[in-house]
C-alpha cells in the first residue's frame, strides 16, 4: 500500500494564483497506465514546493470519492469523465470494495463499464495529474443529460 504525501502545510496566494506546500516526505501514487511521469520537484527534506501558472509541476494524485450506496442492487453500464484535459488521467471503479474495472481516460465520451453483476455500492478513483470537473454512471445511456 502507498502512503500518502505528509503534508506539513499549505498556502494558495491570491494575488499570484500560486500553490505553495510543504511536504516531509513526496511518495506520490503511480499506475502503468498513466503516459506522463510526475514533474513535481524532488524533495530534500523539508521543502517547500511551488506550483503556480509560470513553474508547470504536475503532482501525481490519488482521489477516491464517497461511497455509492444503491437503493436496490444495481448494475451500471456506462460512465463518463469531464477534465480539463485527458492528458494524464487513470479511472477506476470499486464494486462492493472491490476492484472492476481501470480505464485510461482520454476524452469526454461515454466509456463502457464491465456490467456484469448486480452490486449493492460504488466507488470511483482518479489518479493522475489532470483536473476532473464531474463524473457519472449510468445504467442506461437514456439517464445521461
């Protein structure tokens, strides 16, 4: 298991749009099917690292979201990821805690999920260095707005 970054603290600058944080250690999250390696600063230390418009880092993260429990068993078919860009952006989704399916994201179109069983929770993972918007699964296309 990875461990997470230690983050010590950190600062967003208003008037620059900067992101400064201080970090004990770095062990940022890694996947086979991420294209781009991590750009972010190699740690010495206590370092304080800095990422705004004018120095491009890209820190690999791990996000994974609440969990989806279902009114009633549910199978769903489909999902679709909105990002900013899909440069660098791996999914993955948990059925009833367990690992179904990982898919590298590289656009906004409608991606198939392994509908096999029906299933009594969900969970959704990013891991990547992309910013997602919004996430969906469906059963059918016909939910989808």
């Amino acid at each position: 298991m990875e461990s997470p970054n230690c983050l010590l603290a950190a600062h967003a600058e208003p008037i620059t749009d900067g992101l400064y944080l201080v970090l004990d250690q770095v062990s940022e999250p890694t996947h086979v099917l991420l294209p781009l390696a991590s750009t972010a600063v190699t740690p010495n230390g206590l370092t304080i690292y800095q990422f705004n418009a004018s120095t491009v880092s890209h820190m690999v993260y791990r996000w994974k979201g609440k969990l989806n429990l279902m009114p009633w068993p549910t199978t769903l078919h489909f999902s679709r990821v909105r990002a900013l860009s899909y440069t660098n952006l791996v999914f993955r989704t948990y059925a009833d805690g367990v690992l179904i399916d990982t898919q590298l994201v590289t656009d906004s179109n409608l991606v198939r999920l392994p509908g096999l069983d029906s299933h009594d929770s969900y969970e959704f993972e990013f891991i990547g260095t992309n910013t997602v918007r919004t996430q969906g699964a469906f059963e059918s296309p016909s939910e989808i707005v």
